[in-house]
C-alpha cells in the first residue's frame, strides 16, 4: 500500500521559486501528525529532488514514538544523493535505501554503500527515470507493506498518473504563496484525483489550521 502525503499553499504550491528559502507549510499540528504516519509505515520514500531542495532527515520524532525507524528510501536514478546529506549523514545510525536506475555510477554507490546507505538497482523507465512499479515491486519482496511517501511533486504525479497511489493525503495551509512557486500536482495528476472513477475524497478535517483532504483510489 502506497500512501502519498503532500503539504500544499492556499494557492496550491509545495515550495516558492528555486531561490527561495525551504518552505515551512504547514503548522505544527499537521507536522506532528505526518510523524504519526511515519510511525505507522514500513518505510518512508521521496525523490532525490526532494532531498536537494530540502535535505530532510525523514525521521520519528515524537515523544513515545523514537524507537520507530521506518526504512527512509530515496528514488535517486543516478545517486547524486551527497554524502552531505542528513539522509547519509545518519545511515549508520537510520537504515536508508537508495534506489538507482540500472546503469547508474558504480563509483557513486561505493560512496554511498561506504556511508551505510543501502544501494539497490531497478530498470528505468522511457525517461530515464527509475521505473516506479519496479522499485515498488522489489519493497514489496522485501516485505515492506506500507509505503508513506513525501513526493516531491514529479514523484506524486507519478504514483497518481500510473495508479500505484492507494492513498493520497493533502495538507492544504491557510496561506498562500503569493507568487510563482513550484506546483504541488501537475494539471494530468490534479485531473485524475478529481476523476472520480479514479479517486473519492473520504475525509476532510481540520488540522490545526491546515484542512487534511484524504483521498482513496476508487478502484
């Protein structure tokens, strides 16, 4: 099972322009439920984008919950993952997976490998890209049953564009960016999730002062 998190503005966007500073969108209510979640899954997966843009650390964090340490995978086709990172950074201490496209630098994951990051292969798709059902397919193998995904944005239109998003849950903040940000779904993904054949909205709530939109595949 596959469930998608996304953290948007008012005006729908998951961060401002590239030169912007990382963007804090929700409150703290809507953070410390996304740790709840984290806790509730076997692992918790994003793109490598998201790891350049906002270099999260991907753990539990709540009073009670610290000996939770779901596996932390990044969807990374050519491991430019850096060493830098807070994801390798705490791979001795945090299990961590890195999951290449086939072809990928061997010398790049002998870096990883070297930082205790997990580094597996799967085949790329048309784009280059590692290809989606592939990577879910080996977790899957591996036991690992839920996946709580953190996007970024190519990640989440992926997973609603090729159905593999059993759930897809949307924290909406009270205020807007204001100015030409990075889009949290793009208008292929947005259109599926209000098809509903595809998706149903199942629960609406307030969070805070975020409003949680819970959306399950119709299918």
């Amino acid at each position: 099972m596959v469930t998608l998190k996304l953290a948007l503005t008012a005006d729908l966007y998951a961060a401002g322009p590239a030169e912007d500073p990382r963007l804090m969108v929700t409150g703290r209510p809507a953070n410390g439920l996304v740790h709840v979640m984290r806790a509730m899954h076997d692992a918790v997966m994003v793109g490598i984008g998201t790891i350049l843009a906002d270099n999260p650390l991907l753990s539990v964090r709540l009073a009670g919950l610290e000996d939770r340490k779901p596996l932390r995978i990044v969807l990374d086709s050519d491991l430019r993952l850096p060493l830098s990172a807070q994801l390798a950074a705490t791979a001795a201490r945090i299990p961590t997976l890195a999951i290449a496209g086939e072809g990928a630098a061997e010398e790049r994951a002998a870096r990883l490998r070297e930082a205790q990051v997990e580094v597996v292969h799967v085949p790329r798709n048309k784009m280059g890209r590692v290809d989606l059902t592939e990577a879910l397919r080996l977790l899957g193998k591996r036991g690992l049953t839920r996946i709580f995904c953190e996007g970024g944005p190519g990640v989440a239109a992926a997973l609603i564009g090729q159905g593999l998003a059993d759930e897809v849950l949307i924290f909406t903040a009270p205020e807007r960016l204001g100015r030409p940000g990075v889009p949290g779904l793009d208008s292929p993904a947005t259109k599926l999730l209000d098809d509903p054949e595809r998706y149903r909205i199942v629960e609406t709530r307030m969070v805070g002062a975020d409003r949680l939109t819970r959306h399950e595949g119709a299918v």
